[in-house]
C-alpha cells in the first residue's frame, strides 16, 4: 500500500527494486546463510557478464521471496523463503535448463524438425527394453541391462555398508579405526583404477587367472568381462557411501531406547530387530538409491570391464562421442535412464511410508548403545572379511603398479620412470619449473575441487534441512531438482551443459566455471540424501525449542541443528572433494587445453595402453585425497549428543 504525500507512484520496475533492496539488507545472519555459499561461490571466477546475469538473478530472487514472505508466503520465513527461492532458480538454471535443452534432441532430427512418432519407436525399440536373454537370445537391451546392474550394485554395496557400519559404530573400538581406512580408500580412488585393478587380477592374463592355470590347470577365460565384473567393481566403489550414510544414522539412533528394550528383557538380536533396524531405514533407503544411481551414471568401471555387456552410461557415450554421432539416440537413452531413476525414487518413498524415525529428542541422552547380537556381529564379519581380502589386494596391485615396469605384463622390474614422466620437476634460471606433463592437470584438478566442496555441501545441506523440516507448496518437485542430477549419466550432463552454455547470455563454455558448476550440482544430491537422513531421527521439538525462545530460522539452524549434522556435512564434504577430482564422464567434454583435468589425462593414457602411468598417477592422487578426507573429518569433527562411552571399548 503506497503512502499519501509527494511520493510518485511505484512502478514494475521500481518495486523489483526496492524489494531486491528490502530483501538484502535486513536480517543479514539469514541472508548470509542463504546467498554466501551461493553466490559468493560463483563470484569466485573471473568477473564475466554471465556470472554478473547468475548474481543478478540471485539477487532478485532473493528479494521476490522476502516480498512473498512478507505476504504470507512460506508461513511468513524469510530465511526459508530466500532459501528455497535462491536454490530453485539455480536449480533451474543450471539442472533443468540443460537437460531440457539436451532431452529436446530426442524429438528434434538433424533438420530441426519436429519427429516425435519416430522417437516413441525408437524409445521402445529392442536394443533398449529387449528380453532376448531371458529367452534363449545372445543379450538382453541396454535398459534392462542397467536396471539389472543398478539393482544388483546397490543391494550388495548397500549390504556391505551396513555390515561395515555395524562393525565401525557397535563392534568396539578395535574395529573402527581399520574399518574406516579401508572405508575411505574405494571413495578416494580416480576412476578406471578399480576397474585396471581387477583387469590385471582376473583378466585372460591376469595374475590369479595365471595362478590359476598353472596350479590347478583351470582354462584362462574371460568371465571377468560383462556382468560379474563390473558388478565387482561397482561394489568395491559404492559401498564406503553406504558406509557413510548409514554409520551417521546408527551414530544418531538413541541409546536409550535400545536400554528401554533391554529393559523389559528383550534380546540383544530382539531389540535389534525391532528397534535399531527400523531407526536406521531411512539410511538404508538412501544408501540404496545413491548405490543404484550412482550404477545407472557409472562410466569408468563398464567402459573398462562391460565387454558385450552393454549399459546405458556407455552407449550414450559411443552416441555422442563415436562415429555415429546420434544426439538424438543419446537424448532418448538419457530418458530411458530418467525414467528408471524416478521408478527406484518413488518404491523408496513408499517402502519408507509415513513413519517417524525420530530418536534424538531435546532431553538428554546419556545411554550406551547396545551391545551387537553374535549372531549378526559374524554374519558383518563374514561379509566384510572377503570385501576386506578384495579391497586390500586391489590397492596393493594399484601400489607396485606405479613402481615398476609394467604390472599388466607381470614384468615387476624396479623403476621410478613413470613418476618421473608425470611429476618430474628440476631447477632453471627462472626458478623451480615441473616439467612433468601431470603437473598442469593436477594444479586445475586441485583448484576446481577445492571451489567445488564447499559450495556442493553448502547447497547440499541447506537443500536438505528445507526439504525435511519444511512444508511449502512445491517441495516434492524441489526434492526432486536435487536429484535429478545423479541419474543422469555424466557424458550426456556434460554436452547438455556445452549445449547449454555456448552462448550468451550464460556463456560459461570453455571455462573454469563451467567445470565447478557441473561438478557442483551433480554431487549435491549425496549432501541432501545424507541431510535428510540425518534430520529424520532428529526431533522437531529442538527447533520449537529455539523459536520459543525467540531464535529465527538462520539462528536456529546454525546454532542448533548444524551441530547435529556433522555425518552428513562429512559426507557431502568428502563426496564433494573426491568426487571434483576423481569425476571423469561429466567433464570429459568441458576441459580444455588450458583447464585440463587429472582424470582425463588419466583416461587418455589408459585409451593409449600406458596402465602403469595412469596407475602412477592415480597414486598420487590417492594419497592427496586421502590425506584431505582425514583432515576434513579433523577439522569438521563429529557430533556430540552426550553420550557415555561404550565399556571396553
């Protein structure tokens, strides 16, 4: 309502501005919350006009949503009104504009012409959805090829991870601290080196198949390429996030209610059955769709084991990037893999229900977990022991393989030459100089992962904690923006973003900033999964109890719930950090000669057969990422509820 006096009337424009002003300048502990991460991350770059354009739609948007707060929208919160507004504007400009942008092209032929009939054809062809191995054929479509994949990886790595969880979080302290390490190692590791990992074990000339042969006179075959193995590989890489999610949510099951079962004598595998397990679901759940997307958008492990066993993350590759060249065959493939993603996405939500999986109230909990039945306690070690023998023998092999001649070949010569190669440096005139030709990919890597983390957890979490703790009109799509991202494969997200990006007035193609963007929003989804597994056993009254004595939202959130949500802010963090280094099929298209990346140096060397270089390279990162993970986990710390330690432990 305008005032009466000399004032001149507001028009369109001058409202959007003094709402954008409105909007930023009170509250600034709860602006700082919702537009730093984000905005403060994209001004990082170098000052272009498109990054001028994305800071200025924040803005704006920013100021559209206190203007709807301050109206009534989002039960009158502003925080939570610039959060949601802010995040679903990047959403949509950096998800849903480029993938739209890439789906076209399924009902677009090379004329621009509009063919949808013959997309629909396409789309249920046979090579897609085929059953031809179910019935005595050679091979069954691509579809159900990925689907089968996706479900059988994440099943075992979300069985593996809990049974490593279980062990690390209520197996005793002798279990926690090696549990951890070897938890830690598949997540550091740069793509393909799994996958050359088990090549060189079980491959035709591996070296247990050579074993093998020469001591029990079994054939030499090639099992190992197809199903089983990169179903080995995606396990050995998928299970430390199992691990992670669900040791936060056990981390966070309440003591006390285990006592409360104890008490009325119920047994040990009793009160796990009916109490520990059912807190822990929504964990398990998400642990399971993150392992099944994360197959589905898995490029590495098929690209070097799949053989004739072909997926859905390969074959859009060979589209895009192979002689074909179809962007069409690929964009139908991408909804294909869309579809099977909202399929698992909408069976968790219904295994999960309605039920509340709260455990941590405002009341002081000072109980100690309870003890792990036997029973389940060596089923854990039974699964965890041969993963253990697997993971422990594959590094090995990725160890010596940097050391000597060439580990493919079982030629096990001493040599220090392929270090030399990537990561030799010597002194001149101008001062130190690397002349390793690794050197200036490791640099870029470096740089994009340590812009990339923080924003990645930033929206992750804030995503999160909107999702769990607020209703607003809207918030399934907006949960949905979130994940959209991990299923679609990384070779298809990255031309989508070429595509998207190429012209003005968000021309970020070619450089630094496209790169961290799209690692950005593709490993935000782990985050808020994370988040809002963490936020389930979290008892709403903490925040009731802040807000009755006067705290707002940002306050709130900061100064009570944060603290709580260090498993996931680790999470987000570590996934964030290791997955900008060791991502490899959505910015295979995005780097350049000036901005090139560790793992397409890596990738170029294993296309041209150079395993011990890239096995050599790949230590180097190992041991980077490695020592990061450790000193995030340090410095974020764990969260505290009060507990008293577990005896002998």
């Amino acid at each position: 309502m305008s005032r009466s006096g000399a004032s001149a009337p507001a028009t369109p424009a001058r409202k959007a501005v003094l709402s954008t002003a409105a909007g930023s300048a009170p509250g600034l502990y709860g602006w700082g919350l919702v537009l730093i991460p984000l905005v403060a991350g994209l001004l990082l770059f170098p000052w272009t006009p498109s990054s001028a354009w994305v800071g200025m739609a924040c803005l704006l948007t920013a100021g559209a949503a206190w203007w709807a707060a301050r109206r009534g929208a989002f039960k009158g919160d502003a925080t939570i009104a610039g959060t949601v507004g802010v995040m679903s504007m990047l959403l949509m400009m950096f998800v849903a504009y480029p993938i739209g942008r890439m789906l076209l092209a399924a009902f677009i032929d090379d004329k621009g012409q509009w063919v949808a009939a013959d997309a629909m054809a396409r789309f249920f062809s046979e090579d897609i959805w085929g059953l031809g191995c179910l019935k005595g054929g050679v091979r069954c479509g691509v579809a159900i090829n990925s689907l089968v994949l996706a479900l059988l990886a994440g099943a075992f790595s979300t069985l593996f991870g809990f049974a490593l969880a279980l062990l690390a979080e209520r197996g005793g302290q002798r279990h926690r601290a090696w549990l951890r390490v070897l938890s830690i190692l598949p997540v550091v590791t740069p793509p393909f080196v799994i996958g050359l990992a088990i090549s060189i074990l079980f491959g035709r000339t591996g070296i247990v198949t050579q074993l093998l042969s020469s001591a029990f006179d079994i054939p030499r075959s090639r099992w190992i390429y197809g199903l089983p193995g990169v179903l080995l590989a995606q396990v050995l890489s998928f299970t430390p996030l199992a691990f992670l999610l669900i040791s936060g949510a056990l981390r966070l099951v309440s003591p006390t209610l285990e006592e409360a079962g104890q008490v009325l004598r119920g047994s040990s595998l009793h009160v796990f059955r009916t109490v520990t397990w059912p807190l822990v679901r929504p964990a398990i759940a998400n642990a399971f769709l993150l392992g099944f997307v994360e197959s589905l958008a898995d490029f590495a492990n098929p690209l070097v084991l799949s053989g004739n066993f072909e997926v859905l993350s390969t074959k859009i590759f060979f589209a895009i990037a192979g002689a074909q060249h179809d962007s069409s065959r690929a964009a139908i493939l991408a909804i294909t893999l869309l579809l099977l993603t909202i399929g698992v996405f909408a069976l968790q939500q219904r295994w999960l229900g309605q039920a509340s999986y709260m455990s941590v109230g405002g009341k002081g909990d000072n109980g100690i977990p309870a003890e792990l039945p036997r029973s389940v306690k060596w089923g854990a070690l039974a699964l965890v022991l041969p993963w253990v023998v697997l993971t422990v023998v594959a590094y090995g092999i990725i160890l010596v393989g940097g050391f000597v001649k060439d580990i493919g070949r079982f030629e096990l010569t001493p040599t220090l030459a392929h270090f030399g190669t990537g990561f030799s440096f010597e002194w001149g005139q101008a001062g130190l100089h690397f002349s390793g030709s690794a050197w200036p990919s490791l640099f870029t890597t470096l740089g994009v992962a340590l812009v990339a983390a923080p924003i990645t957890t930033a929206m992750g979490v804030l995503a999160g904690y909107v999702v769990s703790r607020h209703a607003f009109r809207g918030r399934r799509g907006f949960e949905f923006l979130t994940l959209v991202n991990f299923a679609v494969p990384g070779t298809v997200l990255g031309v989508a973003y070429i595509v998207a990006f190429n012209v003005p007035p968000l021309e970020f193609t070619g450089t630094f900033a496209i790169i961290v963007l799209c690692l950005a929003f593709r490993n935000m989804p782990v985050g808020v999964r994370a988040t809002v597994a963490a936020l389930s056993q979290l008892d709403r009254s903490l925040d009731e109890a802040s807000a009755t004595l006067r705290a707002n939202t940002a306050r709130t959130f900061v100064r009570v719930v944060l603290p709580l949500l260090r498993p996931a802010i680790i999470a987000g963090m570590v996934f964030g950090f290791t997955h900008a280094i060791t991502a490899v099929s959505a910015v295979i298209f995005l780097a350049t000669a000036k901005y090139n990346l560790a793992t397409v140096y890596i990738a170029g060397r294993v296309e041209v057969g150079e395993y011990a270089l890239a096995i050599a390279y790949s230590s180097v990162l190992i041991l980077i990422m490695l020592t990061s993970v450790l000193l995030i986990q340090r410095w974020v710390g764990s969260a505290d509820l009060g507990r008293r330690p577990v005896a002998g432990a």
